[in-house]
C-alpha cells in the first residue's frame, strides 16, 4: 500500500518523508520523480508479545510512503509526476501550519483551510480533464457500436463530471460495486482516501490536540473518504534522534502524551482502510496488514495462498488476554482461546493460529 505525501512547497513533506521513513534526500532535484521509503508500523503489542515468546524475529507491518515534489497546476501535467501520483492508494496532503519568516509560504501567508481548498481544486481539475477526454471518446464510440457497457460508462461518467464541476472531489460519489470498479480503473486522484496532515510549529505543540480537534470540525464535515492528523514535524526530527526514555521525557516537556508519527502512522492506516491482526509464537511474533472487515480466511491467506485454500479453522485470542495469561495454555485453560471458522470476522489485536490441511 502506498501513500502519496503531496502539497505546497516548503511545508515539510520531505522532512515528514524523512522522519518516516529514515530515507534522506539525495540529488533528486530538478526531476519530476517521487522517491519511495519504507515505513516500520510502531507496533506496542508485537513488543509485549515478543517479551512473552522471545521469538528471534520480530517483524512489523509495513507502509510505503512516496515523496513527491511540490504539486501545483504545471506538476499535475507532468506524466511522470501523474503517473506516480495515480498508482497511489492514498494521498496525504502535507499544510503548512508553522510560521517562519526565513522560510516563504508559496502564497504569502499561512492560511491551512485555503491550501487544503485549492490542493482538493487541483486534484478535482485534473480528474475533470481526463472525464472530458473520455466522455469525448464515448460519443463517438457509441454512434458506432452499441454495447450496453459503453452506455452505463457514459452515464457513471456524466454524474462524475457533475461531481467534479461542483469542485466535490470523486470520493463523495458513494458508488458500490461495478460502478465503484468501473470509476476505479480511472485512478482518479479525488477518489483516493485523503489524510490533511497538519504541519505545526514548536510554539504550538501543547496546544496540537485542541488545533488539530479545531481542524477537524471545519474541514472534514462534508468530506467522507478525509481523515485529518496534526503533527509537530520538528519535534518528531529531534525524537527520531533520542532514545526510547529520553523520547518520553521530550514530548513530556511539551505536554504531548504520544508521538505525533505513531499517530499520523495510524491515521494512514486509517484512511487506506487497513488494520493488523497477529501471529506469535516461539520462532516469530508478527502484524500482519488486512482490509477492515476481512474474514479469518481472508487473513489466513495474507500469511499464504495455502493457508487460504486449504483454512480449517482458526484459534483466536485477543492480544492482551494472551500477554496476561502467560501463553496459549493459559488462555486455553481460561476458555479464552476461541475456535472460529472461516466467515469470521477478524478484529484488530486479534492473535490468530491458522489451522489448516
Ligand atoms: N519551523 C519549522 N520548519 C520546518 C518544519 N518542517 C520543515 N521545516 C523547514 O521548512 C523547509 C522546507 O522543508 P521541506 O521538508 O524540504 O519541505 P518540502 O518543500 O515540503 O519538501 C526546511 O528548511 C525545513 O527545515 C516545521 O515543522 N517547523
Ligand atoms: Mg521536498
């Protein structure tokens, strides 16, 4: 799964890119290109659970996040920078919310509510231009073959450009199932999940969680397929550098209670719709990355095809029962250890043991 870190100029995206990913900036400059990194999913429980079985592998979820170059009007038409940015699952668009008189806002000033309008705008222009070409196509397409296909294309494609030409972004259509697909296959840019990350400054990091609540309440209401994350980039730079403990004590300093990267990390997994379930036991402890929803084979496949096609059943238990309770006896004497089926629906913190043929 990969996330587009997108916006304006110097509003932090490749320091953020950097933090997340421990990729430092090369000789990119000039080109259109994004550059990739991997992004470890901090994961409290799979720490618990290691304390438990000392397994010698350890392995965390994984996110891909892309740096992109600054996106504007000229950047959108750039087919190298397009085609990037439209094989993303999810865009996270960077706003600049620190001040700094040596370091220019591309528009004057810092105006959050503006840029996230006019970035949306960008995205929703360039959909409409590619909606166009295609409804241009379709009538010619369709005086000279009829097929029922093309019509249902044309119609899907007419209330998308409606959407569009109302600047609501693709996302707020509310399609299912074949339209869903069909619109899909475009790779829409304003259909993509979205996550504002709001970028503060250190004289406003006590204050992030009332800035980022206010944020919330004017800028998602309207915008279903949005989430909204408020982060101190600086602050998360220095802590990258400082231990465990001494990490603790920094964002103490600020009145923060967490990382702001663990949250933003979250709030990504949020909008691609994902969630973790768990393995462990004495050679690995393991988060595995599923869709939301996702039944017991469905997961038993995101370990191996086989584990799907040949799935009996699954032991599940929940994380912390499994922690408190020493191991899978002690949970299996409690009756904590559940035996579920296929059709069951994993839950977040779910520890799952595939029983298979
Ligand atoms: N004060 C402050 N400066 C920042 C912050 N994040 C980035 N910067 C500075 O803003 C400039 C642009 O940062 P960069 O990450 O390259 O922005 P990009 O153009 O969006 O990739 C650099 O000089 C950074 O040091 C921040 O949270 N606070
Ligand atoms: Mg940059």
């Amino acid at each position: 799964m990969k996330t587009a870190i997108v916006g304006l100029p110097m509003v932090g995206k490749t320091s953020l890119f950097t933090i997340l990913t421990g990729v430092h900036e090369s000789t990119r400059m000039g080109t259109m290109e994004a550059r990739a990194g991997v992004t470890k999913v901090p994961d409290p429980r799979l720490d618990a659970l290691a304390a438990l079985f000392e397994p010698p592998k350890v392995t965390h979820a994984t996110l891909e996040y892309l740096d992109f170059p600054s996106i504007s009007k000229e950047s959108l038409r750039e087919p190298s920078y397009l085609a990037s940015l439209r094989v993303a699952d999810a865009i996270a668009h960077v706003v600049r919310l620190f001040e700094s008189d040596s370091i220019p806002h591309e528009k004057g000033d810092v105006d959050p509510v503006r840029d996230i309008d006019d970035v949306d705008t960008e995205l929703i222009l360039s959909d409409l231009v590619v909606v166009e070409k295609r409804l241009e196509r379709l009538e010619k397409d369709r005086k000279k073959i009829k097929d029922p296909a093309l019509d249902r294309e044309f119609e899907l494609l007419e209330q998308a450009r409606a959407c569009l030409e109302e600047n609501r972004a693709l996302r707020t259509m509310a399609l299912e199932g074949e339209d869903e697909k069909r619109l899909r296959g475009f790779q829409f840019l304003s259909l993509k999940p979205i996550l504002y990350v709001l970028n503060l400054g250190e004289e406003d990091a006590s204050r992030l969680h009332e800035v980022e609540r206010d944020h919330r309440e004017k800028i998602l209401p309207g915008r279903p397929g949005a989430e909204l994350s408020a982060i101190c980039g600086n602050i998360e730079a220095e802590l990258a550098e400082l231990s465990a403990e001494e990490a603790a004590e920094y964002l103490a300093s600020y009145g923060l209670p967490d990382s702001g990267l663990h949250r933003l990390i979250n709030a990504t997994y949020q909008v691609l719709g994902l969630m973790s379930f768990l393995t462990a036991g004495e050679t690995e402890v393991r988060a595995w990355t599923i869709p939301v929803n996702s039944t017991a084979v469905k997961a038993a496949g995101a370990i191996h095809t086989d584990f799907e096609k040949k799935f009996i059943r699954a032991e599940v238990v929940n994380w912390r029962a499994l922690v408190e309770h020493g191991g899978y006896a002690g949970v299996r004497e409690k009756g904590l250890l559940r035996l579920e089926g296929k059709e069951y629906i994993v839950k977040d913190g779910d520890v799952l043991v595939i029983r298979h043929g």
